[in-house]
C-alpha cells in the first residue's frame, strides 16, 4: 500500500479507499497515512469474507451502521459512499447506506456516468465502479501482465476522454495493494497515471 501511496501522491492523486473497517483496528497506521494524503473513504463492510445479502436484515443493518462509526471515528469524517463486498446486496442495503448517511453507492456497475436512484422518497447516487478495470480480476483471475493492464487502463481512458469531450465521465481504476502494489506490478501504474496526465 504504501508503494501505490508514493506513486498516487507523486502524480498528485487522491484515492478513495474501499475500507474494511476491520482495518482502522488491525492496520492504524496505513489509516493515518491515508488521511494525511487526503484519500477518501467509502464504506466495504467490515470485512470481505461476510457478505450482506446472506445476513439476516437485522445483522445487515448493524454492520452498515457500525461500519460507517468505525470508519468516522478512526478518519475523523463519516464517509459519504459505500461499495459492499463482493458487490453484493440485499433488499434493504440501499435503505440502511441511506440511514447511516450514504450519499453515494459503487456497487451498480452498469454505466460510465453517474446516475440517480431512487430509493422510496430517498435517493442515492451510483458512482460508476469498474470490474474490469480492476487489478485483481484482471491479474489474478484472468492471468493478465503488467502491461496489458496498463494499456487497458490507457485505453479505457482514451475512450472516456474522447466521450467525456461531449458528456462528463467517470473512470474507476480499481487497484488492490496486494495486486498492484507488488514490486514488478507498480510500474504498470505509474506509467497508466503519466499517461493519463500527459492530457489535459
């Protein structure tokens, strides 16, 4: 993580942390560290290995509520976004992210623009997540190099880019630090992210 921190703060930018909030207790000093560099944090349960569309409703309820306490206490700003782990949900999921003060959810990977959705009288904004430009899948499960993520990232940026000339778009690079963050793989975003400022 701290590799993916040099080389996001030399570039001048900003992550947004998907967080466990298991984290802020078992790695507090990568949490400092963030918070120094200004990231942003997004609620993603208390952990990976328990998702919420096999909890009960009232277990779903007091992990998206404390996971949003756990991560105000330790950052000092109660997030504003969520991304469930393994991006999945249950019927009440958009309700309990509205009550803990969610403004916006990454989960709904449909579209490269931001969308509003209605939830009752209540909305919540999809912020558009990638699961494919996502290191982890990409590496790991697709047995892709270094490099062709790298132009996958160049590529999917030059496609927004162009578009975005007409109507704003939003590109997600998801990174993992044990992913990326290795030794021979954090070249590959460091020359996706001077490519990409190379634009203007």
């Amino acid at each position: 993580v701290f590799r993916l921190m040099e080389v996001m703060a030399r570039h001048g930018v900003r992550g947004t942390v998907a967080l466990n909030s298991e984290v802020c207790d078992d790695y507090p000093q990568i949490i400092e560290d963030a918070v120094k560099l200004g990231w942003e944090f997004m609620g993603h349960n208390q952990s990976n290995s328990r998702y919420l569309h096999l909890m009960s409703s009232e277990e779903e309820h007091q992990v998206v509520l404390s996971t949003f306490e756990r991560i105000q206490t330790a950052t000092g700003k109660r997030p504003k976004g969520w991304l469930s782990s393994g991006l999945q949900e249950s019927w009440h999921t958009l309700d309990y992210l509205i009550e803990a003060g969610a403004t916006y959810v990454a989960d709904w990977i449909n579209d490269d623009q931001p969308y509003l959705m209605h939830v009752g009288s209540k909305r919540l904004c999809s912020i558009p997540y990638s699961g494919e430009i996502n290191d982890l899948p990409q590496i790991l499960r697709a047995g892709r190099s270094s490099d062709e993520f790298e132009r996958m990232i160049c590529r999917q940026f030059d496609t927004l880019y162009r578009e975005g000339a007409q109507s704003g778009r939003v590109m997600a690079i998801c990174l993992h630090p044990f992913v990326i963050g290795v030794p021979h793989r954090i070249g590959a975003l460091d020359a996706a992210l001077a490519y990409i400022l190379r634009h203007e």
